[in-house]
C-alpha cells in the first residue's frame, strides 16, 4: 500500500506548477505542498523567494489585480499558477491538483467524495483552529482578544475536535474508505494528506489536548492515517528538509494558555 | 441574457434529486434549492416533509451511520440524493449539480473557476456571517455570547464586509466575467445564485449595514448581479411561492443591536 500508485493517469501538461503562498509559517499553503511532495512532482514556491516573496502575495491580492482574460482575481492565497491557468481557494486547488498528480480519481463520483472529506477536515483542523486563535476580529492582535480566545479554545477542543476525529473515525470505519489505512477507496488520496497536516498543526497548536485524544484509543484509525502518511517515503524526505516551514504565527500557533482550565 | 441558456449540457440521468436539510429555516440548504428552482428541475425537499424532517438529518448524521459501500458518510447536511449517489458539503453539492443542471461550464478550467468564486461567497456570506452570532462557541445559545458577537459584528460589518464585497466587484470589473452582469464567462453559472443568496441573507442580518454599502455606489455591479437573480423568472416565483423558508434562526438572524455602534 506504500508504492506510488500508477495505474492513475497523470497530466501530459508539462507547464511548471508555481504556488503562491505566505513565506515564513506553513499556513494553507501546506496542504497544496504536501500534494507535490507526496507525487514527487517539482513545483516553484514563492514563499522561498526571500525578500520578492510576500510582495507576490501582495501583488495577487491587490485592488487593481482584476485578473485576466481567463481568470478571476483571487480573494486570498495560496493560489497556483499552472500554464495560464491561476486558480486560488484552497479545496479548489487540491480539486484541480489530485488527479493531475494521482492523487484522486481522475473521474466519476470519487472525485466528490474526495472533495467531500477534505472540505470536511479544513472545516475542522484549519479553520476552525484559526478561530480559536482570533474569534472575534482577524485583523486585531491574538492579545486584544485573549478571554474569547479561551472560550473559543474551549469549545473546541473539548466539543468540535472530538466531534471532528468521531466523524472521521466513522469515514474510515465505512465500506467506502476500502482496505488500507486511506480514507477512500482503499487508495491514497489527498484527503488523507490533508488530514496528515490538520492533524500535525493541530498537535503542535493544543499539544496536550491532541494527546488525550489519541491516548484515549477511540481514534485509533485517524491517528493511524496520520502515521502512514507521516511514514511515506517522499513525506519523511520532505519534512527532514529545509522545505518545511516551522510553525510560528500562522492558522497554528501553540499559545499553552488556551489549553488550561 | 435572462433566457436559460440552451447550450449546456443536461444530464441524461433520470433519478431524483433529494435535498437533505433543517426544516424551519433557510440556511446552507437555500444556496442547493436555487439551483433546481433556476434550472425548473423538480426535487424533494425532506425540510418539508413535516414531522419527519428532523428526524432525516439526525439520521444522516448519527453515530451509527457510516455510509455504504459507495458513499463516505456526512459530516453535516446539507446532503444530496441522486440515484445511489450520497454527497454533502454546500460547495461540493453545487460543483456536482452546477453541470447538470446547465449552471457551470461542463469541463475546462471554468469549473474550478465558478467553483473558486462560489467558495469565496461562502467564506464571507455565509460561513462568516454565523460567526458573528456565535463567535466563541456553536453550541451555546447567542444570549450567553452577546458581547463578543457585537465585537465579531463590528470587525465583519466595518473590515470583512467591505473586503469580499470590493473583491466581488473586481471579479465583475475583471475580463473574465465576460459580458452582462455575470461572474463567469458572460453567462448566469450557479456562482451568481450562491451570490444572490449571500447578499440576500445577509440584508437580512444586518440591513442597515447592507443598505448603507449598497447606497455608497462602490459596489454597483454585486448589487445589481443581486437585482439581476431576483429578476429571473424562476426565481421571481420561487421567491414568490411557500416553498421559500422565511428567515429565522438559521445562518442568517437579525438582531438590532449588532449593528448598534
């Protein structure tokens, strides 16, 4: 279950991939790395272009950028740019990526439930973790709303995470997900690497409260995915690398305060 | 422009769609339900299957039920019948009826595109708007979170607000929304509905706020794509009929004083 798959067609499009993302914390941005990683495909990350690289974002987010001929401007990053093709919203690049690089079905409903799973868990491990952080104004500092944060924090960890894992739990426990550790059809897809990253962010954000749910053995499946991702060959060589971002003050950020009673 | 458009291709396949959703308000479900009233198309809705309703989601969502051999199980409804196809996910649901029903480009890059676009109406109109009555924890009621949804209100009304929808215009004044008041490639797509539901939801929650953005000029073309649904003939009636839930306690609430300065 570890080899590559090949029996699932790649892209004859040989247009460089280039990834448009925040330097310095993994953020979203990650989730879209972690697909080229896993296909070993090479792919241009802006967020390693030293002092251009938040320029970049700036430049794709501006007022005046209204885009093109093609495409729409973007709200936010990350974004990709494939040929002349930009595409930003993170599931929407995953989308467009997973089959290009083997990593979804390349048709049929597969491509739905695929969808459907990795909405889910950025619903839950980026999102939702993001607010714990900043749940009454984004633009303001995490210290000017620290009381709310804690309540927020609260809420989470104590009902929506187990919620969260309960249900993902149940994802690999139907007849759907197949054999294997993988959440759809007894394949690897980007929906498991997408669970390896919220999993991971969220163990070093509430490192404690990560913990206890994994101890407490009802989720012994989901963290078993997080393992077999984390084991793939191409996975262990990329978080070994300088390619990895180190978590700082991004969607997860380890604050100790908001995991205290 | 306001006839449907002939062009696209429909789906050959003749099982029935079935929406599954909360009765009693219009929530997640509405942005599902505008599609099948544009395209004519006929659906059951279990919200209005009475004492049943409930019942359905619970089901849908229970700790027993872990989909089939086809199907992953859902997280959350709304969720979607056709044939032996289970979906959930809002975003999902319309990236799979968007074609069928001749609302999204059937292949190419344009459905990432109204996909992307979709998903950032969302973010703002709908995902962010339930944030700012239930800012530090879903499941308590609002009354035991009132001072830190007016913080959230503000910060969305005055920051957020005002951000997606001079993002929205850029899409319109960009060349890629093509001609007549469309957000893609010159054509009504299911992007435009997800719009008109945002906007219409949130003139609800907060119409002072709406009114005032509105009459500021800056965001012409959103409001007029918004004029422009409402204008259809299908959604002239559906609005019109007893199918159409009226606003309540859903995504979408109005309480006075989170507009109070």
């Amino acid at each position: 279950m570890s080899e590559p798959d090949t029996k699932r067609v790649k892209t004859s499009d040989e247009a460089p991939y280039e990834l448009i993302y925040w330097p310095n914390f993994p953020g979203r941005g990650e989730f879209v790395r972690l697909l080229f990683e896993e296909a070993g495909v090479s792919y241009v990350d802006t967020a390693k272009a030293g002092d251009d690289a938040a320029s970049t974002v700036l430049h794709l987010t501006s007022p005046d950028n209204k885009g093109d001929a093609i495409n729409p401007p973007s709200f936010a990053c990350p974004a990709l740019k494939h040929g002349d093709l930009r595409l930003s919203q993170t599931p929407n690049i995953l989308l467009y990526l997973g089959p290009k690089l083997g990593l979804a079905p390349t048709e049929g409903r597969g491509m739905y439930h695929v969808n459907q799973i990795a909405l889910t868990i950025l619903d839950c491990f980026s999102n939702e973790v993001h607010e714990t952080h900043h749940p009454v104004s984004v633009s303001d500092y995490y210290e000017d709303q620290k009381p709310e944060a804690k309540r927020r924090a609260k809420a989470f960890t104590r009902e929506r995470l187990p919620k969260f894992l309960a249900h993902l739990q149940r994802v690999l426990d139907g007849e759907a997900s197949g054999d294997g550790p993988w959440l759809y059809g007894g394949k690897l897809t980007y929906a498991d690497l997408v669970l390896f990253q919220g999993i991971d962010g969220t163990q070093f954000a509430f490192p404690r409260t990560m913990k206890s749910l994994r101890d407490s053995g009802k989720y012994d499946g989901v963290f078993g995915l997080y393992d077999a991702v984390k084991g793939r060959p191409n996975i262990k060589k990329y978080l070994a690398s300088h390619r990895r971002c180190q978590y700082s003050d991004g969607i997860w950020r380890h604050y100790p305060e908001l995991e205290e009673d």
